[in-house]
C-alpha cells in the first residue's frame, strides 16, 4: 500500500493538486477581481483611490496577521482542517461583500475574506510541496500557479458581462458562494501528507515514507529560533517585500488607470486583467520549471529586472493600447511566478517540518509590501491625479528586489 493509488497509474499527489488549484482560482478570483470591480464600486458607492486602496489594505491586514498563524497550525495540525476552516472565513466574507453601501462596512467584510484568505496560500504551496519530491516541486508549483492567473483573466472578462446584465454586486454572490462549495471539497478530497495515507511523495517513490510524528519537542522550537537568526531568512524577506511593493502599485490600480487615467472604456481597460491573468499562466508553466534547473536565486533576480522593465513599457505605452497590453503581459509574466518562487525557497533553504512556518513568516513582508503600495499608489493619484510617480517609485521596488535576491547564496553554499 505504499504507493496508493500510484500503483493504479494515478498518485494521490494529482488529487492534492486538483483541489489545490481550484482552491487558488477561487482565491485569487476574489482577490484579484477587486481591482477589476473597483471603477464601479467607485462610481456606485462614491469612493475615491485612497479609499479604495483602503478597503484592500483590511484584507492584506487581516491576511498578514493571521497567515503566520496559518503557517504555523498547517505543521502542527495539518493543511486539510487549516484549509478547510478558512475557506468558511472566505467564502461567507465574499457573499458579504455584495451588500455593502458605505466604506467602512467594505473594510470590515473584506477584511473577514483576508482572514480567510490567510490559508489559501501558505499551507497550499506546503501541501503541495510535501507531495512532491524535490526536483518536481517547481513543476507542481508551477501548475498549481496557474490557478491564479486563470482565475484573474477569467474575472477580467467575466466581471464586465455579469456587471452589464446584473451589477458588480453579483459579482461578489457568485464567488462567494464557489468559496463556501470549496468548504466541502477540500474535507472530502485534502490529505495534509503522504504519510497519511502510507505514501511517498511523487517523484520520490523509491524513499520509503516517514512516520507521523506526534511530538517536535524542544528541536521544533530550536529550529524555529534557528529560523528567525538567519539573515537568509531576512534577505530573501526584505526581497520579497520590495517586489510585493512594485506589482501592486501596477496590479491593484491598472484597469482605474486605464479607465480613469487614459480614458480607456471600462471594457477595454478591464482586457488589462485577462492579459495579466493569461500571461500569469504562461508563466507560471515555465518558468518554475526553469527555476529547478538555474536555481530559485537566479530566476527570481532575473523576473524582479522584467518587472522593473515593463513597468518602464507600462508608462511608455500612453494610451497606445498595444503597447499597453504588451507591457502588462510580461508584467504578468513575472507575477505569476513571483509568489511560488518565494515559497519554493521555503524548502530549499529550510527543514521541511518547518517549511509552512516559514513561508507564513515571510507572508508579512508580502503583505505589509503590498499595503504600502495600496497607500503610495492611492494618495499620489489623489493628489497629483496621475499614477506616474508611483510608477517609477514602482521600477525602483522591483531593481531593489533584485538586488536583494543577488545577495542570496545558492542552497549548496548554505551550512
């Protein structure tokens, strides 16, 4: 029985793999769609740019402060309760979503999504990786990643047709309720490792499985302190952070940009998101694969510097839609695999009974990256009504990102 469903031609690990994506396109649905919907949440209920950079920043809050949690409780107790609870959190937050009419009342829902969003990410990528051998995790990563940038280009071309037919309101119902549906999924399908069901993770077959260990002890808490006194740990963070910073200034604001900003129809600016969330996947199913070859050093160094340079195309471009759409294409290149490159560092610079809590630990410097492009990006445009300098504060984010990841020895250098 090592091998489970392996010997029948099917791995168990394809099973995680399936639920994990859905969960992700669910996810990022609801987070990405946000700036999709945001010109007509504006419009509806009379926000401006810092309020709505605002409203996000509750979620990143909530996600931020709750994710190392998640990180944490996904080693202790297992992805498949952590997950499973969370997506409640999520999916009633998003139904929510649908009724607000003042601002305050959109922070407070949409932070209740950013509590729940807190374990659709972290303990994700550590499941996944747990069920994958070393050199197929950035493959599996990869894949998994593709949910994200499905369910951004989906929202960029569904939210306008369900915003015309019923409102932006309907919008939320319809994620809300995929959320809650994830609920059941994930308690039915997940299994937080192999060695739940006597498995080897895929791609390692010929190991023979651990034993469910009940108790970490001392060394758990050694190993935590070991974690937190490495400057490997601080360095690849602070990266993290500054590319965090120079997406979301772009990400979050791109289709208002448009719109407001060029004079684009919303159909056309909203284009922006399904180009992003195409070009995510095209991404995500290549260059994490490259990633197991050069190194996660190297390859996110070089996706930091094609940030940078298509934020340069982005203010370029003007209002010449093609290069527009260029430059937001190999932007969305690079965002598509920012996310699980971080994580993939997770278990190739630290212990693998530790590798959640790490990852969650790192979520910080993504949210707080995040929050302070929500607040820069929001206050320039209101004052200076242009997103341009926050455009170019974001090219000098992504080269420091880079520059950061440089400093970074290669996991072999490492003691």
């Amino acid at each position: 029985m090592r091998n489970g469903l392996s010997n029948k031609g099917l791995h168990w690990a394809w099973i995680i793999l399936s639920v994990c994506f859905v969960n992700l396109f669910v996810n990022y649905s609801i987070r990405l769609g946000y700036a999709v919907v945001l010109p007509e949440m504006i419009r509806s209920i009379g926000l401006n740019r810092t309020q709505g950079g605002t409203i996000y920043n509750f979620y990143l809050a909530a996600y931020l402060c709750l994710t190392p949690f998640a990180g944490n409780f996904t080693d202790r107790f297992g992805a498949r309760r952590v997950i499973t609870l969370f997506c409640i959190l999520m999916g009633s937050g998003t139904l929510l979503m649908g009724t607000v009419e003042r601002f305050w009342t959109a922070c407070i829902f949409y932070g209740l999504v950013g509590a729940g969003a807190s374990a659709m990410w972290t303990p994700i990528i550590t499941v996944v990786q747990r069920w994958f051998g070393l050199k197929r995790r950035g493959m599996a990563l990869g894949i998994l990643s593709t949910g994200y940038g499905l369910g951004f280009a989906t929202m960029g071309w569904l939210f306008p047709i369900l915003i015309q037919s019923f409102s932006w309101r309907f919008c939320w119902y319809v994620l809300g309720s995929l959320g809650l549906i994830m609920v059941l999924i994930n308690g039915i399908f997940l299994r937080s490792k192999p060695e739940d069901l006597r498995m080897s993770p895929w791609g390692e077959e010929e190991n023979p499985p651990l034993e469910n260990p009940t108790s970490h002890g001392l060394a758990e808490e050694v190993r935590y302190g070991e974690v937190f006194r490495s400057s490997l740990f601080w360095t690849i963070g602070a990266s993290y952070f500054f590319a965090a910073c120079a997406l979301y200034v772009i990400t979050t604001f791109m289709v208002d940009y448009a719109n407001m900003e060029l004079g684009f129809s919303f159909k056309t600016a909203s284009f922006l998101a399904t180009i992003h969330g195409l070009s995510q996947v095209a991404g995500v199913l290549t260059i994490p694969m490259l990633s197991d070859r050069i190194g996660r050093r190297l390859t996110i160094t070089g996706s930091n510097f094609l940030i940078a340079l298509s934020i340069v195309g982005i203010i370029a471009s003007g209002k010449v839609v093609l290069g527009l759409y260029a430059s937001i294409a190999f932007l969305g290149l690079s965002y598509g695999v920012t996310w699980p490159l971080y994580g993939a560092c997770g278990g190739d610079y630290f212990k693998k009974e530790v590798m959640g809590t790490v990852i969650g630990a790192w979520t910080p410097f993504y949210g707080l990256g995040a929050i302070s492009a929500h607040f820069i990006a929001g206050r320039i445009r209101d004052s200076a009504q242009s997103f341009q300098a926050a455009f170019y504060l974001a090219i000098i984010f992504a080269v420091i990102a880079s520059f950061l990841m440089l400093r970074v020895k290669r996991p072999a250098e490492v003691d």
